[in-house]
C-alpha cells in the first residue's frame, strides 16, 4: 500500500517549499515472536552467520518480576534507550522490542548510543528485536494537525505496544506474553494507562527484579531537578540556553573552545578557543564558579574577563581529596591560595565558562571513596584521570566495590550540587592486578580493544587461503629471488622484507617488499571500517592490540619465510655508490627465504664462514645502508636518543624479572635507510599523480624557544648548540662530546628529543608545509607498515591507483574526508604513544614492588622550582626527586633558570650532574601508585 507524507522545508535561499514523498506500508512485516505462526518468518539479522533470526523468544526467559509475574517482552520509548543503555546492555535484560521510529530518535541524537543498541540487537543471545513499525500498515500513523513531531512519535510508540498486546493473543498457546511499556515520561505513562496499556519507569521495573538488586546500580539518574540535594544552597550560576549560546558566539560575546582541566590543579583549565583568530587562542579559567561544572574535553562557551581581573597560569599543585562535599568555605581558601602576587607580564586572558555546547563524557575508570557513614548508599567515585572531578554515584554494594577498579558514567550536573551525579556501570576487577590495570589503561586511552565482530571478520577471507589466476592479473612473480625479513625477535607481523642482486649492466638492484593489507581490506566495508576506528596497532609490554585481525596480521600478510605472499614492492636500480638511477612500483607475489632477527642477520654478516645467496645480500644492503645514512646525515637528518626499556618476563607469571635498555644494531640501521627510502620514493610518486590528495606526513620544525633548555644545559658543561637549522643542531650534537664526562653526549641527544614537535598525518591539499624536520626530506609518508598502521593503507590505495594496479573510489579523492581521517590517524597513534608509555611505567611498579628500596646512579635532565627530574640509565627509567615534603620541615630552596640550578640549603644541583637516588614504590594511593626517589648522594 502507497501512502504519502508531506511536510514544508525551508531552502537557503529563505524560500518555503512542499516536500511531498512516497511512503509504502506494507503487511509481510514480521512481530519477531518465535512462537508466532500469523506472521511470516522474520529475515536473518545481518552478521549472525547460522542464518536463523535471533528474535524473541517463544517462552521469554528474563528476570524474574514482582510487578509482572507472566511472560513479558520489553518496549522502551526513545528517552529511556538514551539514557539507561547500561541497563539494557546488562545480560539480564533480554527479549525487547526495539520499533523503527525509536531507532531513528536515538541515531539523531547520539551517535555513540546508536552504534550500541545496534551491537545490542545483533547479538543472539539478547534476543532484542527491531520492529519496523513505520511501514507497517496497522501501526504506522499520520501527524495530526497540530501536534509536535514529539508528541507524534510518542503517540506512534503507544500505537505499536497496542497492535502487539492484541497481536500476541492471538497466538495459540496457554501461556499469554504481554508487552510491556517502559518510560520515563510522566505524560507517555499517563496516556498509556489511560489506554489500557501496562507501562512503568525504568526504575520501577528493574527494582521488581528481585533477583537482580545489583541493577538498581546502574540505573542513571535521569532527571537532574529530581537529584539535587535536597535545600542544597546553589553553587553554581545557570548555563546559558544553547540557542543564547549561537547568538553570543556570532556577536562575538563569548568565545566556543574545548576545555580542557588540568591535572596538577582542579581549581584551574584553560580552555583552546576554536578558529583562526591569533589573540585569546588560550583562556584561563580559574576556580570552582567560573569553572561551572564544565569537565575535560567539553566544547563550552566562555565569556573573557576584564583585563583587571585576569589571572596567571598557577605554580601550586592542589588535588582535591575532601570527603565532605559541601564544604565550599574550605574551596574558597583555596581559591584564595591562586591568587598569589604575580608580576604583570605573567597575566593571561582569563574568562568564566557560561555554557555548554555540547559534552564530551565517555565512560570513567576509577575507583570508590566509600562514605565515611555506616550504610550510606550515597558514595563519591574517585576517577584514575585527575582532569575528571569526582562523581556522586548510588551504590549498595560498595563493601565489594571497595579497593576494585569500577566503571562510571556521568548523568548531569545540578547546580547546587558540588559533584557530578552518576551510576554505576561495570566492576572490572581489583586494583593492582595485572588484567585489571591493562583493561584500565587501555580504556583510558581510548584504545578500541574489544574483539572482533562477526561482521567484521565475515570479510576475511575463507581459508585454506590460496592466490588465485585472479590475483595474478596485476601482479609480477617475485618469488625467484633472495628475498628475507629481519625483525625483532618474536615479531609475529612482519610487515616487510628486502631484496639485492646485482644486475648485468654492473649496476645493484634492490626491492622493499611490503605487504599487500590493501588487497584483503577492501573500501568501505566492515573490516576497513574497524581497520580507520583503530588507526594503529598499539603494543604494551606483554600484549598486543592488533589493528586488524590476527588472521591477517600474522599469517597471511605477514610476510614469513618459505611462503607464497602477495606484496606491494618498491625497486631501485641503483650504482655502488647508493645514488638512485630508476625507480618502480609493482604489486607482486614473494616467497621470503629467510625471517631472521636483527642479532641473526648481524652474525651472518659478521661471519666470513657463511657466503650463501642470502648472507651476501644482506652485506650489499648493509654496505649501501652506510652510504644512504651518511648521505641524510649530511643534509641534516637529527639521530636522537630515546632510554627505551624492554622487560625480560619470568615465563610462568609473566612478572617482569629484569628489565634493560634496548641496544641498536647496525642491521636495525639498514632495515630502517631502505624504509626511509621508500617511504619517501612512494611520498614523491603519489603526490606527483594526485598534488591534492596525497596522504603525507610532515614534522614540523619546533619554534626555536623550545630549544632553550636545551642550549643553557649545554652551556653550563662549556659546550655550544646551534638551533638555527636541523642540521646546525645535528653537527654541533656530534661535536659536543665530553672525554671525561662520555654518557653527556646520549643525555644531550635525549634533551634534544623532548624540544621536537609531533610528527603528524596531513593531506597535501589542505597543507603547504610538507618539510620533515628530523629526517631532513622535503617530502615523507609512510608506506612499509600496513599491518599496524592504517595511514600505510590508504597510501598503498593511492599508490596503487597510480599505477593502474587497483581502482579508485570516492572518498580516496576527497581532500576534507582524508584530513578528517588524518586528525583521527593522529589522534590514535598520539593515544597508543601514551597508553605504551603507561603499561612501561606499570610494569616498572611490578619490577620495583618485589626490590624494595634500590640505590642507582642518575644524572639530572631538568631542575624545576621545588624538584629536579632524573634520568636512570640503567632502567632507562626517569623520575622526580622533591624536596617539600608533606609534614617535614622544607629545606631552603634557590632556583636559577638561566643556568638552570636549584640550591638546595648549600647543595647546589645542576642540568647533567651525576648523583645517586634510592628508588621505590609508592603505593600509598593504591589509585595513583608511583615511583618515589630520594637523593642519597650529595647529601642535602
């Protein structure tokens, strides 16, 4: 049946047109009832791979209810599916209707609630069901003249309750399932009972299962007026209304920005003011009432203040540890503890947030301060991120949840409230434990660590996997020649692998080999959708969180030995001395005769007892490797320092038993100058075929205030830095050396790395500057990683597309899609860079827990006002010696930025200085545990 709606929209040009569309109803449209004979078999839901719909149940099997003792199936409207998803997520709610014009509210509304109810409905095990009510002829409806959009789909959701309660009856069986409405809204709750529909809030029905008093947890506070403290005195000014918050932003009123909080003081954020204005790019916000319940991440609306009234960036760290919440006189001291006289140069802009535009809250990590009252239920949660204020949440369970790492998610924020309200979500095991920190910390970060979905892994390809004719087409055969791997040890996804011979014309070839990820991930579907989502394959010291599926990364993409795989090659023809005389792209088909380390292919090189096909390979490329690095490093390419740790596990428990600093082969150097040199061979190709969307990657050169810390340590040890090019900075790193003092150089290459700037993804045709500043290229992409990073994919599509091998699409073209993707490739690989900095320091806590206090050798990398920052060589470990500690009385303490010293009483310390510190765990915050060093030697 052909019905059609009409509704009147207007057009940028300000006229009102009639919009009038064909809308069909139809009456094959199945209830999703297993036991119902009327309807005809509901289609297989998308992903589940036995083919049999998941629906709902013959004979229900939820929780039991006191309110509803029969069988039941569950429909929510809109509002509550927002707002209580952790509820329906729970493996206890089972058997819901989901209706069409509900899923359609909530994709319009939250994008990230969406994206779960949908994983909700195709899991089988939950038997939810989504009810296309909106073409199905009984239960779709018109508007009315006259009522609200809202009011309609309100009346729509009654409508389809109705038509199941008098449609189930009809189903020959003895037991009668009914369907039971769930809302949140006093008006839709009236209706319904008025209309003779049985219908409860969401708290009223899941405090009735009486099995499941662990629930109540997790109901969110909905109503932010119903959860203010009852006659709490109002804290906070009212946000200004969204629409008020457009009009000032575009008068130029207030200023939109992301907040950001800061860790060291929760008292004080700043918040980046978005657009290109140069002035006010950074807005101080000071103390609780100007911050006005903003939290980390927010986009918010500030108002500046007057000049008179701004402020300086704050040297005090204060953390907020009160457990009485109401007492804002002790806040106001505090505030009051800012305000420290400052000097006038010291002023930045300062502003008040009067807004929120839109929130940014995800699920927190954490852990509960339990309430100092017997039997309280009313609790402060205490997250791991110290920018996130602490949460009020409601809880019975909270001698369980005592000493465990919990999940909680924010409802709302009332005025009079001095916390944020929230709810419980997910107990993720005890504090400390190795499973639970790495769960902790992978969410923190926002490293997407979940299993693969059917739906995604239903794209990989069926084994036994074999290369087809088809595969061939385009591709070369390779497998002729000496083609190996060199890797870490245990590397399980070998991305690359080299070739060398030489040629009859007395000239060298060499190929890079790469794997061929783009032939297997194809555009657009699943599994390239979750590939873009990761963006990066994050390594942690005893796991890996891979970016695509295992099959992939370590079978058949990785390129082992003795193998046929398909490969994208680079190959150069080049003369003895490195200098490149052709140049070509193929996709091609390898078989590796050798996966070595970097410490087997360095004893075949060394060895003169081995002269195979192989071992001489690797000394051409070894020797053309020299030749390649001489010749970056005398254009100016920087090699800098990092201290990186690796740990030896105990191979039962998997505790860290030693831990060393890694030590760098030549062989890593020759893998490295033959990727280089493909990265920036591939860089140059594809940008020359499309100048407008290459996907390149830049690192710009840092503002030479950076470096200042630098030059003025180098200084006091009588040697010089020149910063005013890459190259300046490299040869006078090379030149300052110090015969008595030999670890001086490493320790100022280290200093050198923390002056850089982020390297970052960008799309060449929203940039202009393309320069790398640490390799000193003019143009650079990454190309020999596809297994573990995503932007080597689309590079490989790019350069395939190039050489007539693949075929474009859509979005390969389109500039602001590519930056786009860029900012989240950024944004992830910034995230996995973080998260593998934590599980170190985490492993290093496991490391020192069983040592008790341990003496060291360090030398001094920064001094601060009331602390130095040490560096040990020997764990390639860094920390923070204080001298202001809690209840002792503080020492005399003198501060000299320009030589960079602080005297501590008559001890004066300086940049490089060697001294000896006692190391150990500090786990008197079980939340927050860390490193404490003393200094043993001078003694202070």
């Amino acid at each position: 049946m052909l019905t059609s709606r009409t509704f009147v929209k207007r057009t940028r040009a300000g006229a009102v047109v009639k919009v009038v569309r064909e809308h069909y109803l139809r009456d094959d449209i199945a209830c999703g009832a297993a036991a119902c004979r009327l309807c005809p078999p509901a289609a297989p839901a998308p992903g589940n791979g036995n083919g049999s719909a998941p629906g709902l149940e013959a004979r229900p099997s939820g929780p039991a209810s006191s309110l509803c003792p029969e069988p039941h199936f569950l429909l929510p409207d809109t509002n509550l599916l927002l707002h209580q998803i952790d509820i329906l997520e729970d493996p206890v709610i089972k058997n819901v209707i989901v209706l069409q014009t509900v899923l359609q509210e909530v994709r319009n509304r939250s994008a990230p609630v969406y994206k779960r109810i949908r994983d909700v409905i195709q899991n089988p095990e939950k038997h939810f069901y989504s009810f296309t009510n909106e073409h199905h002829r009984e239960t779709y409806i018109e508007q009315k003249r006259g009522e609200t959009s809202n009011d309609r789909n309100d009346r729509a959701i009654r409508v389809a309750v109705k038509w199941y309660n008098e449609h189930l009856k009809k189903i020959e069986d003895e037991e009668k399932i009914q369907v039971i409405f769930l809302t949140n809204d006093r008006t839709n709750k009236e209706k319904a009972l008025e209309e003779g529909i049985t219908a409860y809030t969401c708290e009223e029905y899941i405090k009735s299962l009486t099995a499941n008093p662990e629930l109540v947890d997790r109901l969110a506070c909905v109503s932010d007026e119903g959860k203010e403290i009852e006659g709490g005195k109002i804290i906070f000014p009212e946000h200004v209304p969204l629409s008020k918050l457009q009009q000032g932003i575009k008068s130029g009123i207030y200023l939109q920005g992301t907040y950001r909080a800061s860790r060291e003081n929760y008292l004080e954020a700043t918040v980046w003011v978005h657009g290109d204005a140069e002035e006010n790019k950074e807005i101080i916000i000071q103390g609780l009432k100007h911050l006005n319940r903003a939290i980390h991440e927010d986009i918010v609306a500030v108002e500046l203040l007057a000049k008179d009234e701004w402020v300086a960036p704050s040297s005090v760290v204060l953390q907020d540890d009160g457990q009485n919440e109401e007492d804002i006189e002790n806040e106001e001291e505090k505030e009051n503890i800012l305000k420290t006289s400052v000097n006038k140069d010291m002023l930045r802009p300062t502003g008040r947030v009067v807004g929120i535009i839109k929130r940014n809250w995800r699920p927190y990590c954490g852990m509960l301060s339990k309430s100092q009252i017997k039997e309280a239920r009313r609790h402060l949660f205490t997250p791991a991120d110290r920018r996130i204020p602490r949460i009020r949440i409601e809880t019975r369970q909270a001698d369980t949840l005592e000493g465990q790492r919990i999940i909680v998610a924010i409802d709302g924020w009332p005025r009079n409230s001095r916390y944020p309200n929230g709810h419980f979500v997910k107990n993720l095991g005890s504090a400390g434990d190795k499973e639970t920190e790495t769960e902790v910390l992978l969410l923190e970060h926002d490293v997407p660590h979940q299993a693969f979905s059917q739906a995604v892994l239903s794209f990989l390809p069926k084994m036994p996997w074999s290369i087809t004719e088809e595969d061939m087409k385009h591709r070369e055969d390779l497998r002729h020649l000496n083609v190996c791997s060199v890797d870490p040890p245990g590397c399980t996804d070998i991305d690359d692998a080299l070739h060398y011979r030489e040629i009859g014309n007395g000239n060298i070839e060499v190929g890079v080999h790469i794997a061929d990820v783009s032939h297997f991930i194809r555009p657009g579907n699943a599994l390239d959708e979750e590939s873009v989502k990761r963006g990066t394959t994050v390594y942690l010291c005893e796991k890996r969180i891979d970016m695509v599926p295992e099959l992939l990364s370590s079978n058949l993409c990785s390129l082992r030995s003795n193998v046929d795989r398909l490969a994208f090659s680079c190959m150069w023809e080049m003369n003895h001395k490195a200098e490149i005389l052709k140049t070509r792209f193929t996709k091609s088909i390898i078989n590796s005769k050798a996966s070595l380390t970097y410490a087997e292919a360095q004893m075949r090189i060394d060895s003169a007892a081995m002269n195979d096909g192989i071992t001489t390979s690797l000394r051409g490329l070894n020797k053309l490797a020299k030749i390649l690095k001489k010749k970056r490093i005398d254009n100016g390419a920087l090699t800098l320092a990092s201290p990186e740790v690796r740990f030896h596990m105990d191979s039962e428990t998997h505790d860290p038993i030693d831990l060393q600093t890694k030590e760098l082969k030549e062989t890593n150097s020759m893998v490295e100058e033959f990727m280089l040199l493909a990265n920036i061979s591939v860089a140059q190709k594809i940008y020359d075929e499309f100048p407008e969307f290459a996907l390149l990657r830049k690192h710009p050169a840092p503002p030479p205030s950076n470096y200042d810390i630098l030059v003025k340590a180098a200084k006091s040890k009588n040697l010089e830095i020149k910063t005013d090019s890459a190259k300046a900075l490299a040869e006078s790193l090379d030149k300052a050396e110090s015969s008595t003092f030999p670890y001086l150089n490493t320790l100022l290459r280290i200093l050198a790395t923390r002056c850089m700037m982020q390297a970052v993804y960008f799309c060449s045709g929203m940039d202009n500057d393309f320069h790398h500043y640490g390799l000193a290229s003019p143009i650079y992409t990454h190309f020999t990683s596809p297994i573990r990073r995503y932007a080597d994919i689309i590079v490989h599509r790019l350069l395939a597309v190039a050489i007539g091998a693949d075929s474009t699409y859509p979005e390969l073209t389109d500039k602001h899609r590519l930056a786009e993707m860029c900012k989240n490739l950024n944004y992830r690989h910034k995230m996995a860079q973080y998260a593998q900095r934590a599980s170190v320091a985490f492993h290093t806590q496991l490391f020192f827990k069983t040592k008790g206090v341990v003496n060291e050798d360090a030398y001094i990398l920064f001094v601060r006002k009331n602390a130095i920052v040490v560096l040990i060589p020997k764990y390639g470990l860094e920390g923070t010696v204080f001298f202001e500690e809690k209840d002792k009385p503080t020492p005399k303490l003198h501060y000299n930025n320009e030589v960079p010293s602080l005297t501590v009483e008559d001890t004066t310390l300086h940049v490089f200085d060697k001294v000896k510190v006692n190391i150990m765990l500090d786990d008197s915050n079980i939340q927050h545990q860390k490193m404490r060093m003393v200094l043993v030697e001078p003694k202070v």
